[in-house]
C-alpha cells in the first residue's frame, strides 16, 4: 500500500500539435481542453491540490495554470519538443519530491473526476508499481498474415463475440509508475513481464482521446451532450 503523500498527479501539455494545431487552448465548448483537464483533478476527494502539478512550457499553458492557482513545473523547450527519452519528455521525474507518479492525458475530455480518483484509489492500494488504463474489447483479431489470434472456443463453430475470451486495449489516458525508475527508462514497469504492470478497466468512452481534427469536432459534440449518452 502507498501512501498518498508520495504520489504526484500531472497534466503535461504542449502547443506544438501538427494534427490539431494549439488543441490544449483551442476554445472547446466555451473552454478548453487544458482548463477541463485541470477543474476535474482539482474536483478530486483523494489527491491534495499540493500533489497536483501542470507540467508546461508556453505561456499561453502557464497563464491557465495562474488563473486556476495550481501548481507549476516548468518543462523545457527541449521538453516540449521530445520525442522518444523519457527522461526528457518526463523531466520532472528526479526533480520534484514525490516516489509516484500519476499521469493524466489532457486530451480526453470525458474522462470523469469519479474515475480519476477510482484509479488513484486503486494505485495506491496495490502493490505492483505500475497500473495502466484500458477498456474490454470482446471481438475478433487476425495477425498480419491472416491468422486469428483472439482465443476461440473449441465448441464454438460461428462469431459470436458473447463467447470470446476478452482482451484490453490501450487506453493512453491514465498511467502510473515510481518515479525513479523512469531514469532507466522505464515506464510503468516491464511491459514483457506478466502481471508486472497491473491493468485498471475502463469505461470506453471515457477514454475517448483527441489525436486529428475529426476527433476533436466530435469530442466537442460528445463532451457537450455527454450527460444524455
């Protein structure tokens, strides 16, 4: 078990999209999608505001992180713009003073508060250090060569995905990890080891996540008509 004091939460965002041009200021439903990233950690009944940090470099980012008064780590131009070393995508990872780390995507705008502090409740309860969000997918899957590689019942002579093994899909809107680990580079724990990262179900709409232009356009409408879906 983990101790809650040890955990950081974080937001880390940039302007430099190319799919979706300045997407985290970009108005979104009379707001955007940094500021409703930021109100849903603040509206947590487990994280401390002083565990919660935006990890930003432009002053557009930095200007929204004042105005809702919380907590800054200012990332590097070179930060920013990274690419593949986790030690300079996560900078923070040795210089603030926490042994977790939480991370949350600002780019899924219907990702609830409840479900946040459901995972932060989980993590902190377990003993593995990694913990990463996905969602149930019960279909059929076929390898480049043609090969069916979703576990099928033997008994089983027609599709029918009520009876297929379930698998999980990534859903790159909630990840855990130790925080010293990531000089290493080392994200979660080790993906090849089973069981070594643990994985927490979600709802799939929630993990619903704003890469192009397209998705963007719908998550407006999604976000705006959510409470009916």
């Amino acid at each position: 078990m983990k101790d809650i004091k040890d955990v950081l939460v974080v937001v880390q965002a940039r302007l430099n999209s190319e799919r979706v041009p300045q997407k985290m200021i970009r108005s979104f439903n009379d707001t955007s999608l940094f500021e409703i990233a930021i109100k849903k950690i603040l509206e947590s009944k487990i994280i401390p505001k002083k565990n919660f940090y935006v990890s930003v470099y432009e002053p557009e980012l930095i200007a929204i992180a004042k105005k809702h008064n919380v907590n800054i780590y200012n990332r590097s131009e070179k930060s920013a713009n990274a690419e593949s070393s986790l030690q300079e995508l996560y900078e923070w990872h040795d210089k603030l003073p926490f042994k977790y780390v939480i991370k949350v995507n600002g780019c899924s705008p219907l990702l609830k508060t409840e479900t946040i502090d459901s995972f932060i409740e989980t993590y902190i309860n377990q003993e593995e250090d990694g913990l990463f969000g996905v969602w149930e997918k019960k279909t059929y899957y076929w390898n480049k060569k043609g090969k069916l590689i979703t576990p099928w019942p033997k008994e089983l002579f027609f599709m029918n995905t009520k009876y297929v093994e379930p698998v999980y899909e990534a859903a790159h809107v909630l990840y855990a990890s130790r925080m010293d680990t990531i000089k290493n580079n080392i994200w979660m724990g080790d993906f090849q080891k089973e069981g070594d990262i643990k994985l927490h179900v979600m709802d799939e709409l929630e993990c619903f996540d704003i890469d192009y232009e397209w998705q963007f356009k719908l998550g407006e409408q999604l976000y705006k008509n959510y409470e009916n879906i």
